[in-house]
C-alpha cells in the first residue's frame, strides 16, 4: 500500500549516493529468471531457449552427395587421365528424396543430384562438370570422367555435422535465424523458451502531451514513453504502456501500483530530482517497499532511483531528460530484464578503443557518453555523437556504445566503451560518405607473371562502366617516386614525415613510413573510391585473383580467399598446357579452349562464386589436384593468351556490378 506524501516531507536532499557498479549490483541480486514456456518454432524468434537443446538423431541422416553429379568407387578412377578416361556404367538416376535402388559395382555409377542419397558402395561423387558423356547419342548410359579423385569427395557422412546427442543450443541462447534453421532440421516444433518479462511504463509531467497533440507554450511531447517501449521490445520483453501521469502524486500512485500489479519490472520516467514538482521522490519516501538507492555517481542520470515492493517487485525510477534516461535504461533496466531472459551475462560488456576526438571535461562522477564506432586506418575509434547534455535526443540517434569516462579523470586517447543492446552498425567495411561500400579485388602472382598488364586491363573495363577506380601496387623492395633536386624531395630530405604537392590537376602524396593495407584502403574510400584494385599483399584476406605461370607457382593456391585462377601457358610449354588446361575447358562442361571462354563468359554473367581457402597446397605437384578443388568448388580457371583478358574482365565486371 503506497502512501500519500508531501514535498516537504520527502527528504529530498538526504540522498546517499552509490557508484554505478554496486547499483547494477542491488539490482541484479533481486532479479530472478522467470519461468518457462512451450511455443511452436515460427514464434520462437527472438526469444532466449530455457533449456539446453540437445540432437535427438545424427545429421545428415544418410550419406548427402554435396554437388550435382555422379556417385562412383574411387578404385574405378585411379588409371583416369584426360587421354584415357574410365567408362563407367551409369545404372540409376538418384534424385533427392529417393533411396538408392541398386549397390554400385566394379565399373558402375549413378546419376545423383545435390543432397540426394549416396548409394552404397559409391564412396565419392563427381561432379556433373568434370565428366562428359562416353556414348555417341550422349544418352548417359555411359560416363567419361578423367581424373582420379579422393575417397569421400563430395561426400557428407552420417551424422559429419552433429551427432545423436550432440548439445547444439545452450539455454539462455536467442533464438534467430541460424538457431531456426538447426531446430527445424532436428525437428523441434515446439521450441522452451523463457517466459517475456511484462514491463511497465510510465511517464510523469504535466508538461507532457501526446504525440499526436499539437504543441502549446510551455508543453512538449511524450517521447520517453515511445523509446522506452522501443528498448523494451528490442531487449526481448513485452511493454506495458500506462501512459503519461501529471503532477499529482495521488494519480502517480495508483497508476504505479497497477503497474507493480501486472509487470515484472516496473520503469517510470521523469519525477526523480529535486524540484518541487517531482513526486517520484514524494511517492517513495513513505510505501511499504524499500528504496534501494536514490542516487549514483553518474552522468548523466545521477537521480537514478530504484526500489523493491513489498511483493519484491523491482521500480526503476529514470530521469526525465532523454538522454539520460536511454543511458539509464541500457545501465539498469536492460541487465534485469536479461537476467529475468535467464541470460548468464547480463552485464554489457566493455571494450577499448582510441577517441577520436578530445573530451576534455572532468567531472566527479563517471561519464556514460552517447557515441559510435567507426574504423580508420585500421583503428577501431569512439566518437561521441554529438554534445553530452542530458536533455537531448538527436545524440541517441546512431549511437551504437557508450564511451565509459572514470570519474575524476581526463579522458585518455584510449577509453573504455560498451556496446549498445541490439545495435546493428556494421564498422567493419569500408564506407564512404552517402553509405557507399568500397569493394576491393587482388592480383597477386609472381615475377612476370603479368600482374600489371591484367590490373590496367580491369581499370579500363572498370572505368569504361563510370565506376571510380583506385589502385595499390606494393613494392618489395624500396623505391623513391620524386625526382632527386625538386623542392618536395629537398622537403623530405630535411625529414619532413609526409610531404604533399598539388596543382590544378593532381596531387601526390609521399609519406615517410610503410603502411598496412587495411590502412591504404581506407583512405582510398575516403577519396571516394569505389574499386580498389591492389597488385601484391598476396597474405592479405581481401578475395583475390591468383596468376600462375606454371605449375611451379602453385603454392600461391594457399593463399586466403581465392575467387578466380588465370593461366598464361605458352604454346611450346606442353607439360604446363598438360596439367591445368583440361580443367580450364572441363570447369564448366567445355570440350574446347573456345567452348571455354564462351562458358565462362556465361558464368561471369551469373552470381560470383563464394571464395576458397586453398589451405593445403605445398609444391608444384598439388597443381592438378588443387586446380581440380579449384573447378570443383566453382573457382573460374581462366586460360588467356597475352592478348585477350576477355574472361578475366568479364569476371571483374561481375564482381564489381
């Protein structure tokens, strides 16, 4: 039962203030996870499991072919080569969702579909691509396939992904998109999860109107309410808006006992400080619950009030300016409503960062700073987003952290920061200013394998499509681009760190120190680049087109992120031709270096291929089996004279559209 009080009689003065940690400490020692619930898995989204989630049979089920193609014995090919390929029998056509008819014998295949059931005594698949028809009507009772491959190619074993009994989810885990998809493959359609914590808001003021009210003097709209519900659905709970209460503590009570009533956790807004219109204060200085603090040591929010009712319900009572009542939210309210989520780690955890820029106030009591993330050069920043008043809203808006200043301390050029709940800003890309993303493809190769003539290739095809175009090119060895004697070359001779000239129609840069090429790519998204094309960095995890002269460069297949494979074989070179130009032709069904370059063309019209991490090529004898991978896993193999790029190119335009 609340009781009436006055303002005179509320102690406002008489405040014990406590540092934010011990506060989120109070709170969370009251917080109690709540009890569970069954629902279907389409209404599980977004929700936190409330048990552990365990595989109740092995996946795959069945042996899975992964590609289009055919299911053969390993032994039958060990003899293949292009000259003399193994004639198989072909016995039965597999398509998904059918089981096997027939055990594969000496000398026999099955036609089988991607995800369709590997018959038994097949222990690999071919794919569709690197096979051709071996009768003259091509009626497919015969197939030619070339080349040997490994037991267990294309193969998914029972259970390779989980097995029976596997723990897959863990409780207190959120339910997305990922977690959907595992639980519908093992067949829960009705998914435990923790009940929603029913949250109530209020608002207090006689100044404020609703949203749809026009303004008049002195009044201003309801928008605490608006952003509370808005946290309150993004933490996972289910707010339950009481509206807005004027002046009067008497309306304020009962309202805030029906809100104590119905919810779990109970948020008002407003009415905390020490005005004489702030009947927060008057209401809980004489209820029959407890007040837990009134008070803490920051900014902004420092009236930050919390109490517990008789019937343990907790009321968080958050300031009036918007400002500090986001950051009051995020610090208090959103690590209860976690640990009510039956989360094990309620807390928002902390990070370091450089500032990006200075901050020079100091102050008492700690600072909790509305900022953003942002990336240059390499270097994770903090910006603030704008002035760190307590009553303004537009710092809310693209603000993903908070910068954490100690009390009583300048801020550093490295400060701690904490991500905010539910922020999807992405600072990992490189953006350009309008939100424009800067993509950026490789040529790596060695000596004269023609690197440069293929990135002035790609920059004309580029720049023919009105797309900007920047290039790096890393030297291995020094260089010095000034010409000894000019007045910029004495400028760096003097020990200027970075020198710069302009004119009316360019502007160079020198910089006297070496740089990353994360570093090098930001500052070409700066100058609005928007296709980087970079010549070396062969180690750097950007996707990447590797040239290869012969099969001695095959090392380079090791290399991260490979997207596309270009040869250059001359005529006269017939073991070079003899290694990788059948897979250039059978990489897309081709029979001819013609047929080829006409699929290729095709294929760079359609989706570009996800990238492949060559992680096992050690010496020119894995060229064959590594550009096999290679044309396995969709990576173009690309044979061009030094005359004609036209496949590469249309690969480049594809990749950059």
């Amino acid at each position: 039962m609340l009781l009436p009080t006055t303002p005179a009689e509320a102690g406002k003065f008489r405040r014990h203030t406590i540092q934010p940690e011990e506060a989120q400490r109070i709170l969370l020692e009251r917080a109690v996870p709540l009890e569970n619930e069954i629902v279907s898995l389409s209404d599980a989204w977004g929700r936190r499991l409330a048990e552990d989630v365990h595989a109740t049979e092995p996946f795959p089920p069945f042996r899975r072919s992964g590609m289009d193609g055919y299911a053969v014995r390993t032994e039958d090919l060990l003899l293949a080569t292009p000259d003399e390929p193994a004639i198989l029998s072909v016995v039965e056509a597999i398509p998904c969702g059918a089981v096997p008819a027939r055990r594969i014998a000496k000398g026999q295949a099955a036609r089988i579909m991607t995800g369709g059931m590997v018959p038994d005594g097949a222990d690999a698949v071919v794919m569709l691509e690197m096979t051709r028809p071996a009768t003259e009507g091509g009626d497919g009772s015969l197939v030619a396939i070339a080349h040997p491959i490994p037991a267990g190619r294309n193969v998914a074993d029972v259970g390779c992904e989980m097995s029976a009994g596997q723990k897959l989810l863990t409780a207190g885990q959120v339910v997305l998109a990922g977690e959907s998809a595992l639980l519908a493959a093992c067949g829960f359609a009705r998914v435990p999860v923790v009940c929603k914590p029913k949250v109530a808001i209020l608002s207090t003021g006689s100044e404020l109107l609703e949203v749809d009210e026009p303004l008049q003097p002195g009044r201003i709209r309801n928008s605490n309410s608006i952003m509370l519900e808005a946290l309150v659905k993004q933490a996972g709970a289910e707010p339950v808006v009481l509206g807005r209460v004027p002046d009067d503590v008497h309306a304020a009570q009962a309202l805030v006992e029906r809100g104590l009533a119905e919810a779990d956790l109970m948020l008002t807004t407003g009415g905390v400080s020490v005005g004489d219109y702030d009947i927060m204060v008057d209401l809980l200085a004489r209820w029959d619950g407890r007040t837990l603090f009134n008070k803490v040591a920051m900014r902004p929010g420092s009236p930050t009030t919390a109490a517990e009712s008789g019937e343990g319900r907790l009321l968080l009572a958050l300031s009036g300016n918007p400002g500090a009542c986001f950051v009051g939210f995020h610090l208090f309210a959103l690590p209860v409503i976690r640990t009510m989520l039956g989360s094990s780690e309620p807390l928002p955890e902390r990070f370091e960062a450089r500032l990006a820029e200075s901050f020079p106030k100091v102050n008492a009591y700690t600072r909790f700073i509305r900022s953003r993330t942002e990336i240059s050069r390499g270097t994770l920043y903090v910006r603030p987003t704008g002035d760190d008043k307590s009553s303004l809203m537009t710092t809310i808006v693209g603000a993903d952290c908070l910068i954490v200043i100690p009390r009583r301390r300048k801020a550093s050029r490295r400060v701690n920061w904490s991500k905010l709940f539910g922020s999807s800003r992405n600072t990992y890309r490189h953006r350009q200013e309008g939100g424009r993303t800067m993509r950026i493809i490789q040529i790596v190769g060695y000596k004269n394998a023609g690197k440069t003539t293929l990135v002035c290739e790609i920059v004309r095809t580029l720049s023919e499509l009105g797309l900007r175009v920047g290039t790096l090119k890393r030297d291995a060895h020094d260089f010095e681009p000034d010409i000894p004697g000019t007045d910029t070359w004495k400028h760096r001779q003097a020990g200027a760190a970075a020198t710069a000239i302009t004119s009316a129609a360019r502007t160079a840069w020198f910089e006297e120190r070496p740089s990353e090429l994360a570093q090098l790519a930001e500052g070409m998204a700066a100058r609005s680049v928007e296709a980087l094309i970079v010549e070396g960095f062969k180690n750097a995890a950007y996707p990447k087109i590797v040239m290869l002269r012969g099969p001695e460069d095959a090392d380079l297949l090791a290399l991260p992120n490979v997207v596309a494979i270009l040869t250059r074989f001359p005529h006269e070179n017939a073991a070079v031709k003899a290694i990788a130009a059948p897979e250039a032709c059978n990489v897309l069904g081709a029979s001819t270096t013609r047929e080829s370059s006409e699929a290729i063309e095709a294929f760079a019209a359609s989706d570009a291929p996800e990238p492949l991490d060559f992680s096992a090529a050690q010496t020119s004898s894995h060229s064959t089996e590594f550009l096999e991978k290679a044309s396995s896993q969709g990576i173009p193999i690309f044979t061009a004279p030094d005359s004609d790029y036209g496949t590469v190119l249309a690969f480049a335009r594809r990749f950059f559209a």
